[in-house]
C-alpha cells in the first residue's frame, strides 16, 4: 500500500486558493488570490481589492499619518460607533421599553442585566461609558477640523454634514439616557426636554411631540426606544456614508498646515 | 484641471483644424487633433520645461514640427532627447476614422468645440443594427491633450497599507483596552425606579446639556433655551465655512476665526464645569471640594 502524503500547509493552502468558492470571495488581483509579498505594487493591491478602498485611498500624503494632526479623532469616533452598535445590539436582547405605573419592565431588565446576563454589566458599562466618550471625541473631532481649517473650500460641505453628525450624536445619546428608567434617566430627560420646552410659539406642541404627552411616561420611553436603536442610526449611516465619500471626493486628508 | 482651464494656443488651433478639416478628416477628430497642438504650443510658449518628464518630452517635441510660427518657442525643446523629436505629428493619424468630408470653408473654429445638443427623445428606443456585431466598446485611446489633462502634485504620498492602517488599528486597540479596563472597574449608575412624584435634588440634565442649563440662570429662558444654544451655535457652526472666505489655513493667517472659536469652546467648556461640579441642591453654588459632587453620568 503506498504511503498516503499529506501536503504540507502551503501546498495545500495554494490547492485552495485554485478552488471556485476562493476564487469567487476574492476579486483577480486581491493579495489573498495570489499571496502578499511586501512590495509597493502588493501594498496598492491590498487597499484596491478590499471593502476599504471606500473608506481609504490607496496613497495618502505623508503629514496625514502624523498623530497631532488629526489625533485619530474622526477615526475613533466611527470605531465608538460601532463598539455602540454592537454592544447596543447584545443589550437589545435582554431589554423591554415597557414602563407601567407600578411594574416598569425596563427597569427589571436593567437589573437583569446587571445581575443575571452573561457579561450583561461589562456591555452595559461599555455602552454606556463609550457613548460619553464617543459624544467627547466627535465634538473633539470638530475642534481638530477647525483648528486645522479643513473645513474651507472644498470641504464645506462636508463640515455641515460633521454638524449634523454632531446633532445626530447628541440625540442619539440623550435618546439613550433614558432607556434605563431609573431616577436619574426621567429627570435628566425631564430636565432637558424643558429646555427645549423654551422654544418661542411652539413650545408646547415640541415638548408633545418629543415626549409622546405633557410628561415623561411610558409613550415617551418607547418613542425614544425606537428613535435609539433604529431611526437615529438609520440616519447617521447615511450621513456617516456621505462624510466617508466627501472625504475622498473632496482630496482626502487637509493640509499640511 | 478642468478641460477649460487647459491654455490653448489659439493661432496654433485654427491653423492645424484647417489642415486636418483640408485632407478631409472627420470634424471631430480634426478638432481633437487641433486641440492636442494647440496645448502644445501653449505649454511650449509659456516655457513648461518639456524635458521634466521623458513622456513629457515626447509629447511636447512635436510642437516644433509646425511652422515658423511656434520654432522659437519650441527651442527649449531641444534640450529633449533628439529621436523625440522625429516623432511625426502624424501619428496619432493612423486610427481608423471613418473620413466624413466636411467642406473647408466651415465657420472660424472656436476656441473649445461647439456644445453638441443630443437629439430630443422620439419615443423610439433604439434597435442594434442589423448584423452588427453583439459588442461595444469601453475603451478608447486617445492622445493626453486631446480631451483634458489631469494635473496633480503626487507630492510625498506614501501607502495606506501598511502605514495609515497599523496606526488606525493600534489607536483603536488602545481605546478599546482602556474603555474595557475602565467598564471593568467603573459602574455606570442605576439609581431606584423612576417616580414621576419624587424630584431629585439637583436634577440635573445629561452633561453635554449642563452648559445650556447653567446658561438659563443668568437669561431669559427665551434666550438661552432657543435662542442661543441649539439654534445659534449650531447653524453659527455650520454657516462657519461660508462665512470664513478667508483661503489661508495657515494659523497665522486666521487670527480672527481662531480666537472666537476658541472663546465658543471655552465658554461651553466653563459653563458645562460650572454646571456639572460647581451646582449642588437646589441648582445653588456649591464648591466640589468642600460640599461635594453633584454630578452624574
């Protein structure tokens, strides 16, 4: 009986690279159809055929990498986002925004979460801490933006839409505050809300229709739920989506100064 | 660079569509051919080294094949490789056109090509044509000048990959260990049920409000609640770059915009302490230290 021969690790990594299921995940001329070898033309490569290269460019100008330029500001504020969405997304399993008078289900799921979920308080904390931090770093980001001048032409437009991400950010994180339904939540939210309550002619009909009623209650909570987890972010991806674009479009880092 | 701003020469172009219009060439090839020369004069007269480059070169030398009228400018290209200069300016002519005579008396050329109206929707759409062949084409070639010139600095560029990429992941990997250490460490706060009854003394708004807040105890509600913060500050913000004409992005150059953004973020900054750490019951001063923190996140 012949011996069997195994093929060694880089026979067979190359036997399934010559696969079509390979073939059709990686696009011709990706560095994981044919190996990366450390040279320029392989270092384009790995930008051209990845899902970054509508996040990044292939080359950049060199003062960009520079740390006190930019800080990482803008970066790490898109990464806060994403540690929110999906830090958010394992506490959307474990929590109700049902508030009745005398059994406020959101408030047992908060304790819940604290007390019996598999690492609900690690993610609870993490959310939560990342949220302040993410509201910090964004306005943070729009210091850097100005201090730099980026915002001149032809980055204009896409400073309105940092503004209106800032916004966005703003309301996505008091939204939040909120869902806890503890003393402190209600009466931030009261509190803030009643400074909204100021605006001339229709103060009232704003504060109605932030609050879903004339007080914060149970409509308020799931009108703020549905306005946390689904139609803020649905928003901010598409203005994130256009900031990213513009980013390139508009020649992609500022400067040097 | 946009087509426009490409300078032309314009004898250069009116002489060179004559003659290409004169050996019975299609319109718009002629006028690509005149547009091509036409920016090599230009770019000849206005001393643009042509030897910067060997493909500069190239296409540069051909200029000095016209006539009198463009040899003096033409002379720095002479310091160019001398075979260059052989190139004929024919060359480009070799791509099969199919040759449309067009009478030479057509109207004194313009200095960029007539805009070409589309025929207006018959409602017909169009069938292939009989025994043409199931294909079309993507791709064309043309010469550089012909339809416009990109030009760019490359300046010191360097890869995305590895460079901008390490840096982003170690920043973020940073964050994520020191949120992960202090989440670990720290508790977000869960007071009791919320009782619509019972007023917690301070209440106090979320922190990135307590600026907006502490502002109301100096104005009118009417005033700092609308007025002010969200309306002014943020439309004041997003209005900045129209209003700020000034092209400089140097710091010395911008004084003005520095100063009165720097004085916004402070006075935001100040009034969300002050509100934050410096109000205890009853929203009254109090001094962190000796009274204690009324504050929570």
């Amino acid at each position: 009986m012949a011996k069997l021969k195994l093929p060694t690790p880089s026979e067979a990594l190359d036997r399934v690279r010559e696969t079509e299921v390979w073939k059709s995940i990686f696009r011709p001329g990706s560095i994981f159809r044919r190996g990366y070898r450390d040279t320029s033309r392989d270092r384009a490569l790995a930008t051209m055929n990845n899902v970054l290269y509508h996040l990044h460019p292939v080359k950049m100008k060199r003062h960009g990498l520079k740390l006190t330029y930019t800080f990482c500001l803008g970066g790490l504020s898109f990464f806060l986002f994403i540690l929110l969405t999906i830090t958010g997304i394992y506490l959307m399993f474990f929590y109700r925004p049902a508030a009745e008078l005398g059994s406020a289900q959101a408030y047992t799921d908060m304790q819940n979460i604290r007390t019996s979920v598999f690492f609900g308080d690690l993610v609870r904390n993490l959310h939560r801490w990342g949220a302040h931090l993410m509201v910090f770093s964004v306005t943070l980001h729009m210091a850097r933006v100005f201090y730099t001048g980026s915002y001149k032409p032809p980055r204009e437009f896409n400073w309105v839409v940092g503004v209106l991400l800032l916004f966005l950010t703003l309301g996505l994180s008091f939204t939040g505050y909120l869902l806890p339904w503890d003393q402190l939540a209600v009466w931030a939210v009261t509190v803030g809300t009643s400074l909204a309550g100021y605006s001339p002619l229709i103060a009232k009909q704003a504060n109605f229709l932030l609050l879903g009623g004339v007080i914060v209650g149970p409509d308020t909570l799931l009108r703020w739920y549905v306005l946390h987890v689904l139609a803020l972010p649905f928003v901010l991806v598409i203005f994130l989506s256009v900031h990213f674009w513009r980013i390139r479009k508009d020649g992609g880092i500022s400067g040097p100064l | 660079m946009a087509r426009d701003d490409t300078p032309l020469d314009q004898e250069t172009f009116d002489r060179v569509l004559a003659e290409e219009l004169g050996k019975g060439v299609d319109r718009r090839v002629a006028e690509g051919r005149a547009r091509s020369a036409a920016v090599r004069a230009a770019r000849a007269q206005s001393g643009e080294a042509p030897a910067a480059t060997p493909a500069a070169a190239a296409a540069a030398t051909p200029a000095g094949d016209g006539d009198g009228a463009t040899a003096p400018a033409a002379a720095p290209a002479a310091a160019a490789p001398a075979p260059a200069a052989a190139v004929p300016a024919a060359v480009p002519a070799a791509a099969p056109v199919a040759a449309a005579p067009v009478p030479v008396g057509a109207p004194a050329a313009t200095l960029t090509a007539p805009e070409r109206q589309a025929p207006p929707p018959s409602g017909n759409v169009p069938e292939p044509k009989k025994g043409a062949p199931e294909k079309h084409r993507l791709l064309a070639l043309v010469p550089p000048e012909g339809i416009q010139r990109v030009e760019r600095e490359q300046g010191d560029r360097i890869n995305v990959w590895p460079h901008l990429l390490i840096e982003e992941f170690v920043a973020m990997m940073i964050v994520l260990a020191a949120l992960t250490i202090f989440a670990t460490f720290v508790n977000a706060p869960l007071r009791e049920l919320a009782n619509p009854n019972l007023t917690p003394n301070p209440s106090k708004a979320p922190w990135y409000f307590l600026g907006l807040q502490e502002l109301l105890r100096y104005f009118h509600p009417m005033v700092a609640g609308v007025l002010f913060a969200p309306t002014l500050v943020l439309l004041a913000l997003a209005v900045a770059p129209f209003v700020d004409r000034n092209p400089s992005i140097r710091p010395g150059d911008r004084k003005v915009a520095i100063t009165l953004f720097t004085m916004l973020i402070m006075f935001g900054a100040v009034l969300t302490i002050i509100g934050s750490f410096f109000r205890g019951t009853g929203y009254n001063w109090v001094w962190p230290w000796a009274q204690g923190v009324f504050f929570e996140l």
